[in-house]
C-alpha cells in the first residue's frame, strides 16, 4: 500500500493525524509530493517526521521558492522569508535540490503538471489545456497536488488525473487534512481525517508573527481567496 502525502505545509499535526490514518490502513510506503514547510508552524519539525517514513519525495514550488523566491508573489515572500530562517541553509538546500517528478509503477507523480510546477489542472475537463499541461505525458495516471483541492477525473485519452489534496491546508471547503491511497493492485482511495485545525491556526499566528497571516487565514477558511 502507498499513501500519496502531498502539501503538508509545514502543519505538523494534521500530518500526524494523517499518519496515523496510514498506519491504520495498512501503508508501508510513501509518495512525497512537495510543499513541506512553508506556511505552517513547524516546519523543521514537519521535514523531520516526513524523513522518518520509507518515502520517495519530489519537490514543490514553495520548496523551490525558500531556495530562491524570485518568481514568488510578493504576499508571500515573509512567509518564505520567514521559513527559511526556521529551516536553515543545509534544509532549505536539500528540499530545493530533490527532483522535479518521478514515475513509480508507471505511474507520475509531479506537484503540479508534467508542464512545471505552478500550473495545475481544474477539477472539470478542459480537452487543450489538460493536454497543454500534461506536456506529453504517457502515463495512465498523473498524480499532482498543488491546488490543495482533492479529486480525480479522466483526462485526454483517458488518462486519470488524480489529486490527492492537502493534507496541511486544504483549499475546498473541507478543513479535514486530505490524502490518498494506492493498493498494490493500483487502486485509488481518497481519504479525509479529522485534526485539531484550530490549534494549528493559533499556532501558526503564535509562532509566526505577521510572517504567518496568510497562511492562519488559509487554514482557517479552507479557502485560497482569503
């Protein structure tokens, strides 16, 4: 059984709950999709659990941004800011550093498209923008996250796409962290898991100061337009 754990976000106990749904389930490995630290209020801590797991991780673009945030938008910059004075040269090099993508069991696995990893697909077919993103892709299923918003659907050609959603910041309404799981046998299992989400918001404001409002405000709405 592989568990999918994607934008943790740096939301230590969301992940802990998370973990402790995968051990229940029977996961033995772990597919890391990007995006650990930035934003929550444990970010060290965060990458320190994740690196306790068997797990194959692949980078994000707020992992990419502690390393040079030059492409990031300016209302975010003291969170980034903020995480990487949290995290420290050595980490912040590593997380910059993993790869891109990977395939695992002819599966790919991305943060946000085969095309780079700030553009992401929609919940709803778009035939050439799919395509677009997909960037030539040929496998049967592409696993993404980055949009914090839990779904799978057919693409062209019937490729699935497939989002596990965020287990640190889930952006669909929904505050419960959100994650997915592969059997052996490649079947997809979407899960949700109940958290204290409220501590974790005053943690973040207790933590991070002013650095830590858009995330707070994220986490507390399950909202990105906040």
């Amino acid at each position: 059984m592989l568990a999918l754990l994607y934008d943790v976000h740096g939301n230590l106990p969301a992940l802990d709950a998370v973990l402790e749904d995968t051990a229940k389930a029977g996961a033995e490995r772990f597919l890391l999709g990007g995006d650990y630290a930035v934003f929550g209020a444990w970010p060290t801590e965060t990458v320190t659990r994740l690196r306790e797991l068997d797990a194959e991780w692949i980078r994000g673009n707020v992992d990419r941004w502690c390393a040079d945030s030059s492409d990031a938008p300016e209302p975010v910059q003291n969170a980034i800011d903020r995480c990487r004075e949290l995290l420290g040269p050595q980490l912040v090099g590593e997380l910059a550093d993993l790869p891109e993508e990977t395939v695992v069991a002819g599966f790919r696995f991305c943060h946000a498209s085969p095309l780079n990893d700030l553009e992401s697909f929609g919940t709803e077919l778009e035939e050439h923008e799919d395509a677009r993103l997909l960037d030539g892709a040929s496998e049967a299923r592409v696993v993404f996250g980055h949009t914090h918003v839990q779904f799978s659907r057919l693409g062209p050609g019937g490729v699935e796409l497939v989002n596990p959603g965020s287990i640190g910041m889930p952006l669909d309404g929904d505050h419960r962290a959100a994650y997915a799981l592969v059997s052996d046998d490649g079947d997809l299992d979407l899960r949700r898991v109940e958290y204290d989400w409220r501590a974790s918001v005053d943690a973040v404001r207790e933590r991070l100061g002013e650095a830590g409002e858009i995330g707070a405000r994220r986490i507390e709405q399950a909202r990105f337009d906040v």
